[in-house]
C-alpha cells in the first residue's frame, strides 16, 4: 500500500483508515487500552485533513504507531505469563494480568452505582454509566440547570439547550412495546445490535459512542459550573453536584474522553 508514489487512491485510504480503526479495537478489546488512544488518532487525522497533509506519510506514521502500542502490550503479556507459568512451577498462585487488574479496579470503583436496566448482555460499564446519570438527573440536574441559567441567561438556547435535550436523549425512558422495557434513546442502536447477531463485529465502536456521549455530557456540565466559580457564583447543592461529576468522570475512567 505504501510505496513510491505521493498519493494515495481513495480506495486504499479507506482501507488503511479501517485497518488502523481495527487494531485499535483490538489493543482496546484485547489489552484494555483507554478508548482514548483511539479517540487521539481520530483526532489527528481530523487535523490533517484540515492542514492538508500527504495521506501516505500520515497513515504509514499511525500504522506503525498503534503496532508499536500492541507490540509494546504483547510484550508485556508475555512477561505476565511468564511470570505466572514460573509461581505455578514454584507451587506458588499465578499473579493477576494487568488487564484484569484494570477491569477488577474499575469495577470495584463503579459497583456502587445504580444499575440501569438495559439488556442481559449489557457490559457492565453501560449499565452503571447510565444507572448513574439517571440517578444524577433525578438528583442534582434541575438545580444545576437553574443555577446555569440564572449565571448564564444568553444560553438558554444555546449550550444549556443543548444539554438539556442530550441527558433527554441519554436517560429518557422508551418503552418497547416487544418486550415492555425502557430504554433511552441513546441505548436503542445498542441494545438492538446486542440482539441481532450481524452487528456483532460494529458492538465496540457503539459500546464506545454510548460511552462517549455521556462522557461528553459530563465535562461540558462540569465546564460550565466551573466558568461560573470563575465568575464568583457559588452553592453547596451545585457544589455537591460538581463533586459527583468529577466522581462519575473518574470511576469510569472518562477522564481523557472529551470533546476536542
């Protein structure tokens, strides 16, 4: 695919750019890599079609950074099983990888949450990411919202709109007359490729936007009761709310995921 020439067809960028994708699903599946690595690299190839620069160079440079990444992952996964395969030859218990260190620690992070009835199959991270936001609107959003409101009126149909509509979107409930569940809307692309065999292979990168959406929401809410601080406004109750925001972003590892 890469050689002498300067351009790339279209054809063969869309085939890079889906093999990249595809072994950052792998690194993130595989090794429990942080969604934002593959958020970063969409990142910068956003950045360079704005600027214009030689797709070759570029998709050769990110190719061989995500094989470094997992190569540098594998590496380390051997050294685990080597590592293990040594304790049990010495009678002694095997060690814990370090992705199962990863998910055991999020999970006893996040196994406070409320869950929130999704699907059987749901991942864990869905069902208390939302569990938890629901519980947050029920909790903390109308105050938040007034606060807002009263600090920032001219974006009453602007951001806050926005907002608004989202956590909508994110924890309204939608019955489902086959089945007499609710779900939001946010879930339903989800749910219905946990239910239909042929989307198995697109699951992650939908497991990742439901993620993201809610990450998104979080720090855009985080970030305006932080630009009214600035301003010198300031109530326990929207303090308290902030604090659990800052919770949620940490538990579940969101951190990193923000808008760019």
């Amino acid at each position: 695919m890469f050689g002498k020439k300067d351009r790339l067809s279209r054809e063969e960028t869309d085939r890079c750019l889906e093999q990249i994708r595809a072994r950052y699903d792998h690194l993130i599946t595989t090794y429990m890599a942080p969604i934002s690595l593959k958020n970063e690299f969409e990142s910068r190839y956003s950045y360079a079609l704005q600027m214009r620069m030689g797709m070759e160079l570029f998709l050769k440079g990110e190719v061989e950074t995500v094989e470094e990444l997992i190569q540098e992952e594998e590496q380390a996964l051997d050294e685990a099983e080597r590592q293990a395969d040594e304790l049990r030859r010495g009678g002694g218990k095997p060690k814990k990888s370090f992705a199962d260190k990863v998910v055991e620690d999020m999970e006893a992070k996040i196994k406070d949450y409320p869950s929130r009835s999704v699907h059987p199959d749901a991942a864990l991270e869905i069902v208390k990411l939302y569990g938890a936001l629901q519980q947050f609107e029920r909790d903390f959003w109308g105050a938040v919202e007034n606060f807002l409101l009263r600090i920032f009126p001219s974006e009453r149909n602007g951001l806050l709109a926005q907002l608004d509509q989202e956590l909508w979107n994110l924890t309204y409930d939608r019955n489902r007359d086959r089945d007499n569940r609710d779900i939001p809307m946010a879930l339903e692309r989800y749910v219905m490729m946990l239910e239909t065999d042929d989307y198995h292979y697109d699951l992650l990168g939908e497991t990742q936007n439901c993620i993201k959406r809610v990450a998104f929401w979080l720090h855009d809410v985080r970030n305006s009761i932080d630009k009214a601080e600035e301003l010198g406004f300031s109530e326990d109750r929207i303090n308290r709310a902030r604090a659990e925001l800052t919770a949620m972003i940490e538990d579940f590892r969101l951190k990193d995921i923000k808008k760019a």
